[in-house]
C-alpha cells in the first residue's frame, strides 16, 4: 500500500499533468501554460492553454507571465534561437484575441 500524503487519498488521484516551465523553471498544471512544439522540418508549432496537443518534442512557457518569453529566460534552452523566438513568442501573443487560445507555426530563425 503506497503511504498517504497530507493531502490524503482523494486529492491524490485527482491531480492534473504537471509540467515545468522552461524560462522560469516554475511547475504548473499543464493547462495553465504554452507549449512549443518542435516540426519535423524545423521552426517551432505554438499551442495554447487547454488546447490539443500536437505530437512531437515540446517544451512548456507560462501562459499567463510574459516574462516567461524574454530572450534571456529562453537562452537556457533553445541557444542561439532565443532572440527571434522569444520576438516571435511576442508578436504571436499580441495578434491573438483575447478570447481565442493561441495557436500559430513559428517559424524561421528560430531553429535549433
């Protein structure tokens, strides 16, 4: 039998993904941040919050904190990459509605 948390035995069960955002290195529900997913012939896939997931490596940005996309957060992990994604991050973020989750192909010199 596995030892019971504080939580206890019903919340245990009921926990949402978690995954960690790799600019601030914060673990959130997975609901709650973007995920970029890497395309087969280069360039990066954006997905909002609660959208489906596409398929293929991706690394996970708080939704919520756009400090999250400054270029200097986002050097840890994608290199050299990091100035035009996290331009790229922006401008993806400032042409959505407010009401629609984003979801937009970065492309470009965003590669690794």
């Amino acid at each position: 039998m596995k030892p019971q948390g504080p939580a206890g035995p019903a919340e245990q069960g009921s926990a949402a993904p978690q995954r960690t955002c790799v600019a601030c290195r914060r673990t959130r529900p997975q609901a709650e941040l973007l995920r970029l997913t890497r395309k087969t012939g280069g360039g990066w896939e954006l997905t909002g919050p609660g959208a489906r997931r596409l398929p293929g490596r991706g690394f996970y940005l708080c939704a919520d904190n756009p400090a999250c996309w400054n270029e200097k957060k986002l050097r840890r992990t994608f290199g050299a990459a990091a100035p035009a994604l996290a331009g790229q991050l922006t401008q993806a973020q400032a042409d959505q509605p407010a009401t629609e989750a984003p979801h937009s192909q970065l492309s470009g010199p965003a590669r690794l």
